[in-house]
C-alpha cells in the first residue's frame, strides 16, 4: 500500500517535471535533469544518445516479450519502470563512451530506487492460491 503511494508520488513529481520542460521549451528554454536550466535548447549529446538507446532498449524489450510470450496486459507504470531502468544502464554506458564528468552520474542514482519502485508497484499484491 505505501509502496503504491510512493509510485504515484514520484509519477506526480515526474509528470509536473515533464510538462515543465515541454512547455519551457515553447518559451527557448532548455531544462535538464535535475533543474538545469540554459537559454535554447541545449540538451549536452552524452544525455541526447542515453535518451535515445533507452528508448530503443524499451522497445527492444517490448517486442521481444511479444514475439516470445505473445500479448500481454503491461500498465503504463511498468513500461516507465522498464524505460527509466533502461535509461539507467545506457546512461551509464553513453556516460562512460563520452566521458562525461562525473557529477553526470549522479543522475543515474536517482533513476534505479525510482525505476524499483515503479516496477515493485506495478505487482498485484493479491495472489489466489487456490485457482488452478
């Protein structure tokens, strides 16, 4: 219960996050991760590639349970868990190819209890032990 709670917490905090950027964007403002802000729209490349193998890593993920286990139901919260998770390891990855400094990573600490409690979230507590 208090798990779900802290999910839809950090979902909140997430999202005000996100419709801040984008609408500081209309206004040629550039806001990175956590609150760096710059005039235009400089996002730093080592942060562009991270952003871009993690969303091709999600996909690779996705199609691969379905091609191998077939349809399944997946709530939003567990496809934000899997992207964040795999922002975790390519970022980490991007970070080190483009050496990148090392206040960068710090980042990535916040994306793996984030992307846990996400997916521990997305879990049905109720299990039927006498269903077949």
């Amino acid at each position: 219960m208090v798990g779900r709670i802290v999910a839809k917490i950090i979902v909140a905090l997430l999202t005000v996050y996100c419709i801040t950027v984008i609408v500081a964007y209309f206004y040629n403002i550039s806001i990175t991760f956590p609150f760096s802000l710059s005039e235009g729209t400089d996002v730093p490349e080592h942060r562009l590639k991270a952003i871009r193998l993690s969303l091709f890593a999600t996909f690779t993920f996705f199609a691969f349970h379905y091609l191998f286990y077939g349809s399944k139901k997946f709530y939003p919260i567990q496809v934000m868990a899997v992207m964040l998770f795999s922002l975790t390891i390519f970022g980490t990855l991007s970070f080190s190819i483009e050496e990148a400094d090392a206040a960068e990573f710090l980042q990535l600490l916040v994306w793996v209890p984030v992307s846990l409690v996400l997916y521990k979230a997305a879990k049905t507590d109720f299990k039927n032990i006498f269903s077949k």
